[in-house]
C-alpha cells in the first residue's frame, strides 16, 4: 500500500470514530513499496501532481545548501529521439507520461571559506553527485507515493548517455545530465524487492 493509499484509507473510516495513522508507519511503507517500473500506460501527468514531484526531489539534503539540481520535464515526444539519441531506454521514455532529467550544475559561485567575507569566485562543487543522488531518490519516493511508477536509468557518467542530452538541450558547459527517470501509470503488477539483508549490518565494528 502507497503513503496515499494510506492516507485515503483513514480517511474512508467510519467517522464516529478516531482513525489513528502513525507517520512513521506512512513513510516506511511508502520506502518499502518504492520499485522500478518499466513499463506505462502513456497517460498524461496532472501538472499539479508533476509539481509535487519536484518539490520533493528539491527538498533533498545538499552539501552546504547548494542545490546544484535543475529539472527538464519532457513531455513532448517528438523530441525524444534527438534527446535520447541511441539510448536503449527509449521504450520506456515513449510509454511514460513523463520524463524528468536531472541535471546538476557542477559549480558555484561564492566567497571562499578560507576568505568568506572576500570576492565571490567560481569553484567546483564536489558533493553535486551526493545531492543528486538524494534528489533522484527523493522523486522515486514522492512517485510511489502518488500511485504512479518510475525508473531510474542512469546518464552520468556515461558520454553516449550524456552527450545527446546535452547538445539537443544545450545545457551550460557546467551543468550535467545526471540521471533520466520516466514517470508514468504503471502498465502492468510490480512487487517491490525485500532488500533487508541484517548480515550487512555493523555496530561498533566491522
């Protein structure tokens, strides 16, 4: 069950009575639920819910609160082909409502710590993957979370990947397409995978 099926749940309960739902519970049955779908109905996304989405790959942690992220929906099709030049995935970009890149500025612009209060410099920003990775994630679970299905498939670091995206977008010399995921209306039953392995757990030592 998503955290929305969840909530609509209790809300559906009798309403002379108190219907108690542990948020705890919510958002670890909507982490255990999360799997990759592959295949779609083609239905168009609510630009409502696609907003939703984003919000919550932005409300990723960033190392020092950068939010490298930038987001290019694509919904038009026809563009797919140039976009996606020689990408193996592209059944599932055709079938999805949507497709979200991910894309990450690799630099910044500020002070440096060593002088905060001198010029603002450009320098590299070498946890821009570490946020992506969290923001990527983050849209996966807000999709489990609205009913819908997505796959992560990977860009970065992948030139045959990459280099298609960035010359149809024209993306800045700094930015990088990190990771493409299709977003749609499941087509067919997907089960989660039971990932918890309690031999990889360590406490105190190795």
């Amino acid at each position: 069950m998503t955290a929305a099926a969840a909530m609509m749940l209790a809300a559906c309960c009798n309403k002379q009575e108190t219907a108690t739902v542990d948020p705890a519970d919510v958002v670890m049955q909507n982490i255990l639920s999360r799997k990759s779908v592959r295949s779609y109905t083609g239905d168009t996304i609510p630009a409502a819910v696609m907003e939703n989405l984003l919000k919550a790959a932005m409300a990723a942690p960033s190392g020092r609160d950068l939010r490298p992220w930038q987001m290019v929906v694509m919904t038009d099709k026809s563009l797919y082909e140039t976009v996606f030049e020689g990408n193996f995935n592209m059944q599932k970009f055709m079938e999805s409502g949507a497709v979200v890149i991910l894309c990450a500025d690799t630099t910044f612009t500020a002070p440096t710590r060593e002088d905060p209060d001198g010029p603002a410099v450009t320098q590299v920003n070498h946890l821009w993957r570490d946020d992506m990775g969290a923001a990527t994630e983050n849209l996966l679970l807000a999709v489990e979370a609205y009913g819908l299905g997505a796959c992560w498939t990977a860009c970065y670091p992948y030139p045959d990947r990459m280099d298609p995206i960035k010359k149809a977008l024209q993306l800045p010399p700094t930015v990088v397409p990190y990771a493409v995921v299709p977003i749609g209306y499941p087509a067919t039953e997907n089960q989660p995978k039971d990932k918890w392995d309690p031999s990889r757990v360590h406490y105190n030592r190795w």
